[in-house]
C-alpha cells in the first residue's frame, strides 16, 4: 500500500527529530485556558504531532485523543505517555478529508496545523457548548505558500457564529527554529442552542 505523503514526510521527521520535539512545552495558549477544558468529556487533539499539547492534558487528568497522520509521531507519544503513566487515546487520521460524527466531542485543539476542510467538521464534531482551541501561522508573503496559512482576520471571521472566548493575531516561538512567527488564536465556544440557530439562518 502507497504511504500517504504527508504520513511519510511527518514520519521521516519525528524520525529525526521526534525525541527533541517532546522536550517543547505545552502550547502556553493551551496553557492559559486550559481552565476552561472540561474534566469530563473527550477532548480531540488535531494534528497532534508528538503528542506535546495532548501529554499536557493527560497530566492533568483530561480525556484526550489524539489524531495524526503520522504513525512515528503517535508512536512517540504514546511511548512518552507510559513512561509518564498517563493514557492518550490515538488515532492514525487523514485530516485532509475530515469526517466526525455529530456533537461527539468537548472540546477539540488544532495547533500549528490548517486545512480549511476541517472548519465544517469541527462544527459538526463539536457539542453545544463545546470550546475550540485553535492557533495556527498567518501568511506574510515572505516566500510563504498561502494555503498552507491563514489570512489575517480569516479565523475569526470563519467563526464568528461562535461565542468568541479569546481571538488575538500575534507572534509565538517557532518548537524547532526559535524564531517569532505571527499566528492567529482562537478560543470560541458552541452556543449551546447551535441547532435552534443553525435552523434561524
């Protein structure tokens, strides 16, 4: 079976550098709210890499899965997860054809990581009252390929429907090189009658 592209350039990576990534801290977006999480729901990592942002969950306590295309990089995650004796639910998963069922989950992270496709199916996935937790690079045209970033003001406007917890475009350190790149944040919850007023529209 042909390996998926983006599974093999990310396994080649956390191949290499995978050990070094874990040594990052949690987002400190995620850090900052992370209050806001409930302790009773499953909470869906997105692209969850080596698995930094979701171990901080399971120390806590949170129920968290964690998604990725790479398998090298779940394996990592859930080889650091035992020897922290925390549990991290995985999943080997195609974001770049996103399906979840409906109202399935409590909250869902998308760090470093964008496609656009995803914007409906976290609508979906997403409970009433479910939070969002997104942050991800903002285009700059400096040599950079625009769908592989956010336009300014894009993810606040795509979810402008929500309940807007905390939005803010800024810079953050880069895990590997150690440079300011700007990103845009977002925290945004469900309203609770989400079906009533899809239904108003």
């Amino acid at each position: 079976m042909t390996q998926h592209p983006d599974a093999a350039r990310w396994n080649g990576r956390y191949q290499t550098d995978g050990h070094y990534r874990q040594q990052g801290t949690a987002s400190q977006l995620l850090q900052d709210f992370v209050h806001l999480l409930p302790q009773n729901g499953v909470v869906l990592d997105a692209a969850a890499g080596v698995g930094v942002n979701a171990l901080f969950l399971a120390q806590l306590g949170i129920p968290v899965i964690a998604l990725d295309v790479s398998e090298v990089g779940l394996q990592l995650l859930r080889q650091k997860a035992d020897a922290l004796g925390v549990v991290v639910d995985t999943a080997v998963f195609d974001l770049t054809q996103p399906y979840f069922p409906k109202n399935c989950v409590k909250a869902i992270l998308n760090f470093r990581f964008l496609e656009r496709g995803t914007f409906p199916a976290y609508r979906q996935a997403l409970r009433p009252g479910g939070l969002l937790f997104f942050e991800t690079f903002v285009y700059t045209g400096a040599g950079d390929t625009p769908s592989y970033f956010l336009e300014p003001g894009e993810l606040h406007r795509t979810f402008a429907d929500f309940e807007i917890v905390h939005s803010a475009e800024t810079a953050v350190r880069g895990h590997c090189s150690g440079k300011m790149r700007p990103v845009a944040q977002l925290i945004a919850r469900k309203p609770e009658n989400w079906p009533q007023r899809t239904q108003r529209a």
